[in-house]
C-alpha cells in the first residue's frame, strides 16, 4: 500500500517532466584559440558555464581545451555556447559535439539528423562518435575559409541559426 | 650602471621569451576586458624627488569594464603630492624654486580623473597564440596646476590622447608595441590670469615580459609569476606659459635655472620599467615595479620609481552550477 502511495506519483512525475528528472548530460569539447594564461581560461570557463543549457566545465589549462558537460533535455543552441568563448575575449579553434547516435537521435526535441549535415569525407559516415562542427563560429578563419569553398560549391545555405548545422 | 643592468635585464628577459604574458603592468594590451565583466586596479607609485629630498607618492584607482568581448572603458581616479592644486602668485619664483627644500611641499590631494577607452579592431587568434590590434583614445580631467613641458593624462594635464595597440602572443611569449599621441588643453587661473600649456607629446612603448612559474598549470590556484621588461622612448613639445597676456619666454632663464628651463624645453627620452608580477587563483594580481632613466630623462619623476599595484576581476555570482579545474 504505502510502496503503490510513493510510486504512483513517482510515475505520474516521470510521465509529465521526463527531461527535467533525467537530464541527458554528455560532453561538447571545445578548443580555445589565443590564449595561454590560466587567467584566461578562467575567464572562458566563466563566461561558458553562464550558458542555460551547461551544467558544468572543465578546462584543460595547458591545451586550452574545454570539456563542456551539456544538458541535452535542454533547448540547445551551439551558436551561443561558441559566443560565450568570444564573450571572453578568445576564439574557437574547433567545436566537437556527441554524433546523433550518442545522444539516442534527440536533439532539441526532433530527429538528431535533421539538426545535423555532413560534409565531411564519405568513409566515416554513420561511424562517428562526435562531429566536427563547421561555421564562422566553430573554427579558426583560415580553416572556416577552406570549408566555405566547399560548401559554396556543394551550392549549400549554411542555416546555423535554425539549428542545422555542418559537420565532418 | 643603471643603464647597463638594464640593458642586461633587456638581453635577460628576451633570451627566457618562452615563458611570456601580455598582463604588462604599464602599457595596456591590445586583448580587452571580457564582455560584461568588471574589474578594479589599485595602483602606487613612490619617488624621491632628489632637489628636496621629499618622497613624492600617488594613488590611483581604477575601474574597468568590458562593454562588449571588442570594447573596453576604464576611469582611474588619481591622488597624489605631485602638484599644487593651482599656481601662486608668484609664478616665477614658483618655477625656479618649487622642487628646493625650502619651497613649501604640495599636499595630497585629488589629482585628476582619466578615462580611457579601448576597442580591438584586429584578431588573428591560432592555438596558444595570437596577434591582436585595437586603437585607443583617452581623456583626463586634472584639478592641479601641471608645471613642466611633458604632459601626462595620467592624471597631470588636463587633455586627450589616442593611440594604435599592436600585441603579438606566442605560446608563453608576447610583446605589444603601442604608439599614442597627447594633446594637453590650456590650464587657466583666473586670479593671476595665467594661462600654461604643455606640449603635445608622441611616444612609443614596447613591452614584454615572461613567465617563471609554473612552468606546466594543474589548477587554477597555481600561482603566476611573471616578469616584465617594458620601455618607452617619449617626446614633447615646449611648455607656453602666459601672464598678463604676455609670453613669458623661458630661454632667458637657461643659464640661471637651467632646471627649470629643461623642464619647460621641449625633449625626449627613454625609460624603462621592470616589474615582477603574481597572480594567485588565476585571478587577482600583485605587480611590484621600479621605473629607470635609460636616456634623458622625465622631469615628472625622479629615478627610480617604485610602483605597487592591485588588480582583480569580479565575474560576478555565477548560478549553482558545477565547475571543475
């Protein structure tokens, strides 16, 4: 009687607020370009863990490397977790984000595939473990620059801010 | 012997360039604040001045924010004995007298407010370095009576100033170079209808700096020391000054009070300020400086300068989330 008192509502609980009681953490790593000082890490690590949708960071102070731990029952935005690095003064090098297959195929709520499109080599398709992100946002200039070529000449339209993104 | 210990610092520190920062205690980077996060920079400078034997000191404290990730505005507020807060009446007397034992010592009092803004126009960002530029322009608004030729905004003459920021990271390498220009305004006294200017002045910093220690980071507590070597060469126009209407034309006292007519003459000179930095938690930072004549010299100080300086950021209270270093 009283074990049929705590789980009906538990149950009820789990049916109404699904993401909010199990949040789908997995990790984004981002590496940060133009800085060295442990001052500035600080001040990236910072301006990253402010994100909504970021329950915690770990940077790597001698790679400069930021292990973001993301809350995928969350509306997610790679724009604004990349703008966060700008906000503290520094770049993106590289953007690398858990592949559909690790999150279950849900991203924002809908089909992980529709989110995502690659452009990369032909030969890991569907084998990856995380993608790569591409954008004026997710890289340094130079390689975003080679990437756009490739992208203007697939004739793409890079939609970043209906969350679809490039990957390789 | 100044000089050549200088020069060995100078050989010194850029034979170690592998171990640098860009947290220059005198010149500003071209890297600006983060966006939307503060910071305060107490800063202290001590002096001798040798023709009296006084120690002449200052207090400044500064306020910073990064108005965007490009955008920074600070305001330093400056305390100091340097000056009178306005000329006596007798100004001539006052010229050639004031920096003597028995002329009667200024006090301290609120020296000026400087208000500078910075705005980074180029970024070229690669891993573990960076070369960045931004241009800068500065305003001060001084309640003392500046008496020598070479105008300061920081916080001596009332005026304005701007410049180019040009700083180059590598790994733990970096050295900035930045060229400004000074326009100090009219001082005006109406009592004795004085009006004193300074002269423009343009002048050159390059500073670089290295750090000791740690050698490889494990947390964000691991105390910084770094080390810096900064120079700057700096040239200035002659003073004008005016009584009555009439110029008062300071070559005729180059034989009599030779000091004070080099320090209204227009000149140049080079300095140097070496200073050794710690910065615990990643965060607050404790810079210890002293400033040497290396050429001519600045008739706004005497060397060697000693300066003490405080600086933190405050980020501000984050939400209870968790963070790992």
């Amino acid at each position: 009687m009283y074990l049929k008192a705590i789980l009906v509502p538990f149950i009820f609980l789990l049916a109404a607020f699904p993401g909010k009681l199990f949040a789908q953490l997995d990790t984004v790593k981002i590496g940060v370009n133009g800085l060295t000082c442990s001052s500035c890490s600080k001040a990236v690590e910072d301006k990253l863990v402010r994100v909504a949708f970021v329950k915690s960071v770990h940077m790597n102070l001698n790679k400069n490397e930021a292990a973001v731990i993301v809350d995928f029952s969350q509306t997610i935005d790679w724009n604004v977790l990349a703008k966060a690095v700008y906000n503290a003064g520094f770049s993106v090098g590289s953007f690398i984000v858990p592949s559909c297959g690790s999150i279950n195929n849900n991203f924002n709520g809908k089909e992980c595939s529709a989110s995502y499109l690659y452009i990369g080599q032909p030969v890991t398709l569907g084998q990856e473990k995380n993608y790569t992100l591409i954008g004026k946002l997710f890289m340094d200039k130079k390689t975003y620059t080679e990437w756009k070529k490739k992208i203007d000449k697939l004739a793409l339209v890079e939609k970043s801010n209906v969350n679809q993104y490039f990957y390789y | 012997m100044i000089f050549r210990w200088a020069i060995f610092f100078s050989v010194f520190s850029i034979c170690l360039n592998g171990f640098t920062q860009e947290l220059f205690p005198r010149a500003e980077p071209a890297s600006t604040v983060p966006k939307g996060v503060s910071g305060f920079r107490f800063f202290y400078n001590r002096y001798k001045e040798q023709s009296s034997g006084r120690t002449k000191e200052g207090f400044y404290l500064r306020y910073m924010l990064g108005i965007t990730s490009k955008w920074t505005v600070m305001s330093t507020l400056g305390i100091s004995n340097h000056h009178y807060s306005a000329f006596p009446t007798d100004i001539l007397q006052y010229f050639f007298n004031h920096h003597l034992r028995g002329y009667p010592p200024a006090g301290f009092q609120i020296e000026g407010v400087n208000v500078y803004t910075k705005y980074r126009f180029y970024t070229l960002d690669k891993y573990h370095q960076h070369f960045r530029m931004a241009a800068f322009a500065e305003g001060c608004k001084s309640f003392v009576a500046h008496d020598s030729a070479e105008p300061t905004l920081m916080t001596d003459n009332t005026g304005y100033g701007g410049g180019i920021i040009a700083t180059y990271l590598y790994e733990r390498f970096a050295a900035s170079v930045t060229a400004g220009y000074i326009h100090p305004l009219v001082y005006k006294q109406t009592d004795i209808d004085i009006r004193f200017q300074s002269g423009n002045a343009t002048y050159i910093e390059l500073s670089t700096g290295y750090r000791v220690w740690p050698l490889e980071y494990s947390t964000y507590s691991d105390l910084n020391i770094n080390l810096y070597a900064e120079f700057m060469w700096k040239s200035y126009g002659m003073a004008h000054l005016e009584q009555y209407g009439q110029t008062i034309h300071f070559d005729k006292f180059a034989s009599s009070n030779p000091y004070s007519y080099q320090e209204l003459s227009g000149s140049s000179y080079i300095d140097s300020r070496f200073s050794v930095q710690f910065i615990s938690n990643s965060n607050t930072r404790i810079d210890f400086g002293v400033t040497l004549a290396l050429k001519n010299r600045s008739y706004n100080y005497w060397a060697p300068m000693f300066t003490l300086q405080y600086q933190t950021y405050l980020y501000g209270k984050r939400k209870s989330k968790k963070k790992h270093s």
